[in-house]
C-alpha cells in the first residue's frame, strides 16, 4: 500500500511530546485560510512509498524516539495507508502516535477508513485551522481544535510541555523549520 509523503523528519522535538519522528503526508483540499503549510496541499506533489517502508524507517528509529507523529497536508484524506502506517507502528515497535487532522472529530468518527484508531493513535488533535482563533501553543493551531486522548500515555500538561517551534541548519546551510508556530523563530531572531 502506498502513501503520498511530503517530508520524513527523524527527531522532532516540537511536533508532540519527546523526540518524535515526523511524517508530513502530502495533499490537502481542505482550504483553511492563513495555511502555514500550503507547499503541502497538492495531492500530485510529494513522493510515493511503500508503507511497509516507512514502517520500516520507524523500526530503525524505535530505541531512540518516544513516538512517530503523522500531520500533513491532510492524513486522513489518505485514511486508509495512514491508517495502515499506525496500526503497523503500534504492533511493531509500541511506540507513541500523534495525529493531526483538519477534519473534526465528528467527521473522523463518520470515516470508516479510520475505524479503530482509538487503538492505535494516543493523542487525536482534530479541527481546521481557523486564523481568526490562531493560539499555537499546545500543539493547536487555533482554539477551536479538538484534543482526544485515546491513552494514558499523555496529558494536557505533556502538549502544553512541547517547543512551539524548532529549527534544523542543513549540511549546505539551508534552514527548515517546524512546530506549532514557527514565526516565534523568526521573531526571536528579529
Ligand atoms: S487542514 Fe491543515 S494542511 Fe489542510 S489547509 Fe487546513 S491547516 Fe492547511
């Protein structure tokens, strides 16, 4: 089964509590205005693997990384490999997953492609971004963002505990960033 990937990151530390590893899925229809990750919405772009790759990948990971997040683009509107991905990750290496959708909760229960993923997702952080409600602290965006937490794993204090924004400087001097607010990067830099 095969899932559109926009990036891979192997150790995050603002994309959900620990050191994580960081699938961003590609493709996105949902139009949320003031996006801040609009590279991610065409469903054409990114690249295609393998799932059993990626799982792969976190296998390889597991001794150094608490858990994987999935954000995107939109996962769920590649439910089923994503699906897939977490419910192999759960039974193969028991570590953490965090999922961001854009969909609400009510929707993500209507979906039958995302049957069980109280089972294999600890942490559900679930709404569109709404500029107007823009909080980026805790791992949402904006305050209309619905928390499930399908474990004991984590707790509210756990997201409020996550570094809104991280950055990484590439081998050729490139800088990516990453998290909840990256603008508060570039405002300490300022
Ligand atoms: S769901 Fe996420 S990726 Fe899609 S438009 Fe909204 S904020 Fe952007």
């Amino acid at each position: 089964m095969k899932l559109r990937l926009h990036a891979f990151e192997a150790a995050s530390r603002a994309n959900g509590p620990g050191v994580r590893a960081v699938l961003w899925t590609q493709g996105c229809s949902l139009g949320c205005v003031g996006c801040f990750n609009p590279e991610t919405h065409d469903g054409g772009g990114g690249e295609e693997l393998d799932v059993e790759a990626l799982v792969g990948r976190v296998r390889r990971l597991a001794g150094g990384i608490a858990g994987v997040t999935v954000s995107g683009g939109e996962p769920l509107q590649q439910a089923r490999p994503v699906m897939e991905f977490l419910r192999r990750v759960r039974a193969e290496t028991g570590l953490s997953a965090l999922l961001f959708t854009g969909f609400t909760w009510d929707e993500v229960a209507r979906m039958p492609e995302a049957a069980g993923i109280a089972g294999c997702v600890d942490v559900l952080i679930a709404g569109r971004f709404e500029a107007a409600r823009r909080r980026a602290t805790g791992l949402c965006g904006s305050a209309n963002k619905e928390v499930r937490f399908f474990s004991a794993r984590y707790g509210p204090a756990d997201l409020a505990g996550v570094p809104v924004a991280e950055a990484w400087i590439e081998a050729g001097g490139e800088v990516r960033v990453s998290g909840i607010d990256p603008p508060a990067l570039r405002d300490r830099r300022a």
